[in-house]
C-alpha cells in the first residue's frame, strides 16, 4: 500500500527531522522517513540501541525535560520537522512548547492529547459527539463506585482516568471484583491518574485499529491493523502493550469501515474543531466490532505500538510530506491511498517476565536474516560502550516483515526470529492467526 501520487513534495525544507522518543514505534517512523531522498538526517532524541542501524540517523543524548537545552540543540541543528512519538509529552505540552517556539510539530497539543490522558473526558466527548461507544459512569470516589457496581445489571470493566502505561484497565468477573479494581485504583496505585474513576458496560467483539494523520481541518487515513495485546497463545493471559500485529485487517469490510467513517471519524474530527481543539497529528481509534456494530474502545494520540512499526512498512517515500502537511495545516484532503498487494506482520520479542519484572542488559545476537522485505526494528535495546546490542526494556525487538499474503509474512518472520537469540527471549507463535491459513480451522 502507498500514499498515491497526489501527495506531492512540498516546498519547504525537509532535510532535518527531530523524532521524540526511544521505542519501536519511533524507529520505524524514522524508517519510513529517511526514504524520502528529501531528507539528509533523521534526529532521534533519545532513540536506542537500534536508532543508528537506520540510514541517515542519528541518536542526540539529551534530557528532553531540560527544555533549555533541547531548544539550543534543534536551533543549532536547524530542524526543519519535529515528531512526537509517545503520550506522555504529548500529555505535558510538549508539542505546545516547540510551536511557540516556532517549529513545525506533529503531534497534537494537550488539549487534543487529552483524548487519551483522560478516559472520562474522551467519553464525553464522545457522548457530546454522539459517536458509538459503551455507556459509562465517572465516578469520584469508592463509594459512589460501589453503588454503581452493586446497583449495575450489566457487567463492568473499571478504568483509572489518566495515563497508566497501559495497566490502568481491569476486567473483572465479578462484582467484587470489580470493586476492589475500583479500590486499588483509589489507593494510588497509578498515582493523581487514579483520581477518577471510569466504570464502563463490557462490550464484546474483536478489536481492531484505525489511525487517522490530521491536519485540524482534514484528515488522511492510513492502512488498518490488529494486534495481540494478550501474552500467550490463544490470546490468553495479562494485557501487554502488545506482543504483535498484522495489517490490513479484513474485519474492516469497505462497509464496516465506511461505517467507521461516518459514525466516529468524521464526528470525532468535526467535535474536535467545534471544541476549537486543532488537532495536527495521529488519531488512533481503538475499536470494538460488536453485534450491534463498531463502538470506541479508546482513543490515543499518536501511533499505537506495535501497529506502527507493522504499517510503517506499507508507506512509500511521500510519507514524509503527509507529517509535513498535519504540522503546517495544509492536507488537501486528496491524499487518497493506493493498495498494493502487499500486507505486513510484525511479531514482537520480549524479555522473560514481561509485563511484569523482567532483567535488561542481556547480549542480542543477529545472524544472517531474510531482509527481502523484512525488518528489525529495535524496541528496548541499548548499546554498550563496546558497541555490543544489548536488552533494555520488556519489548525488545519487532521483526516486521511484507508479503503477497499473512501466510508467507509470518513464515518469513518467524524463520528471522529463530536467527535472534538473547537470554530469556520469548514471543508468541500464533501472531496473525486470525489470517493465518495454519489456524484457519481454530478460528
Ligand atoms: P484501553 O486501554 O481502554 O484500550 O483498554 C485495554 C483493553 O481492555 C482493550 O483493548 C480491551 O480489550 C479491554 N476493554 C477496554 N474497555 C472495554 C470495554 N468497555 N468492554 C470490554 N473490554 C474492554
């Protein structure tokens, strides 16, 4: 798949690219960017072990809360883009900042990044918005939890409101249950983000993700995706941030996505401009496709990881403009996406004990891998002052690769996989088995 031709080069400058942040998702972002022949250095701040193995990049090791310094460094550097990759500066006002100072940003302000920072203010957003999602209640403290809990004929999933790396969700079985996620959630477990509560009716369906790149007017789709965020096989046990992805997704029929359009895209897009909210970023919508159709699970604020990593590969070398163009507000709305035949998988390998404690600083060793349309991209590595690549982080590596179809994708990846080692390493083998013909007759 590509962005067609009608994205055009703009005319600004395009040589520097500034991304913030240090996982997988920025690697293949700064990998799909150093394509175009336009741009001569992608800057990564902090990146990783990995950062410098991509053409044209380069790692600059400062404290991007030291916002002295940072500023310093871009203006010596004459950064012409600035791409902010994970939530939490995003959450802070990062973006903000830079624009004040007069840099082109992708990446949406706090306001717009409050989409995901607060689970009740997006649900009310969504309720003001009419857009499809599972009915809740914003709950402030135990006891009104409670009453709700005990007085609910419908079963619950709790939520802290704000940021909780992913953990702030629970899935209770039952009533007690659900009032001791509430608890733990009130007892501070994920800090000021567990002031409030979000108790929410449990819906049911597969989920799948939809991105949007905005521009504050317009808006371009990217290709759909699905990804494993359950540990083991089967997709069973604890939530992860995700331990492997595949796109497209076929559960996105043209009429389900059509839906999708209309009932949450453009209603999000629209809600956002009367909230006088200018949006210039990725929207992520994660969504539930239940028997009464698709519903908002959540939105984000940038790109989900490992689904990045996984459609990243799909981009041609106009990727680059489409970021250039949300910065500066000027989509035209046209840029419409060709398919190709090509599809993409990422599987992702992790450290032992991860989601939970895990050790770091373990070697990686890569043999000969297939690099026809493959690619490795590092999500916790560092390197050490040898230069030897080591563990850094529960999710370690993403071993992404194209194909005609799922089945040879993950063939290919797989036969990479068994060329990596490190100690402790540890993925699924069933990543995209809901496309994978092996597991057809499972599903
Ligand atoms: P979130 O961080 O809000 O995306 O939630 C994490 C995961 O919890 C989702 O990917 C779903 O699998 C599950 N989940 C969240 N909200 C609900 C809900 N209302 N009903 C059922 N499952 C949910």
């Amino acid at each position: 798949m590509s962005i067609n031709s009608s994205c055009s080069r703009s005319f600004n400058r395009l040589e520097k690219i500034l991304i913030i942040g240090n996982g997988g998702r920025e690697n293949s972002l700064a990998w799909a960017i150093q394509k175009n022949e336009l741009v001569k250095k992608v800057y990564l701040i902090p990146g990783n072990g990995g950062s410098e193995r991509i053409n044209k990049c380069e790692r600059i090791k400062i404290d991007i809360n030291n916002k002295n310094e940072l500023i310093e460094k871009i203006d010596s550097l004459k950064i012409d883009l600035v791409v902010i990759g994970p939530e939490i500066p995003l959450a802070n006002g990062f973006a903000d900042f830079l624009r004040k100072k007069g840099f082109k940003v992708f990446g949406p302000g706090r306001d717009g990044a409050k989409l995901e920072f607060s689970k009740s203010w997006a649900k009310e957003f969504m309720q003001d918005a009419n857009i499809p999602t599972a009915n809740f209640w914003k709950v402030n403290s135990l006891d009104e939890a409670q009453k709700i809990i005990y007085s609910s004929s419908i079963p619950l999933v709790v939520k802290a409101d704000g940021l909780a790396s992913g953990k702030g969700v629970f899935i209770p079985n039952s009533k007690d249950e659900c009032l001791r996620a509430a608890e733990t959630i009130f007892n501070g477990k994920f800090g000021k983000s567990g002031n409030v509560v979000v108790l929410e009716e449990k819906i049911q369906g597969p989920e799948v993700s939809v991105f949007a790149l905005c521009d504050g007017e317009r808006y371009v789709l990217l290709p759909t995706a699905q990804d494993h965020k359950r540990l083991n096989e089967k997709d069973k046990g604890p939530n992860t941030g995700g331990m492997g992805a595949y796109s497209p997704t076929p559960l996105l029929t043209k009429n389900c996505l059509d839906k999708v359009i209309k009932d949450i895209i453009e209603p999000t897009i629209n809600e956002l401009k009367k909230k006088n909210i200018v949006y210039q970023g990725v929207i992520y919508f994660g969504l539930m496709i239940t028997k009464s159709g698709p519903k908002v699970i959540e939105y984000n604020c940038r790109f989900g990881d490992p689904e990045c990593q996984t459609i990243m590969p799909l981009m041609d070398q106009n990727f680059v403009f489409l970021l250039e163009k949300c910065a500066m507000g000027n989509l035209t709305g046209d840029e419409k996406m060709n398919y190709s035949d090509k599809v993409s998988g990422c599987v992702i390998a992790t450290s032992k004990g991860y989601p939970n404690e895990y050790k770091t600083g373990f070697p990686i060793k890569i043999g000969k891998i297939d690099s026809t349309d493959c690619q490795i991209f590092d999500s916790g590595t560092s390197l050490s002052k040898s230069g030897e690549l080591l563990t850094d982080g529960g999710r370690v590596l993403s071993i992404v690769c194209q194909d005609k179809d799922f089945d040879v994708v993950f063939e290919k990846a797989y036969k990479n996989l068994e060329k990596i080692n490190f100690d402790g390493i540890y993925f699924r083998n069933d990543i995209g088995h809901q496309v994978r013909k092996k597991f057809s007759q499972e599903n």
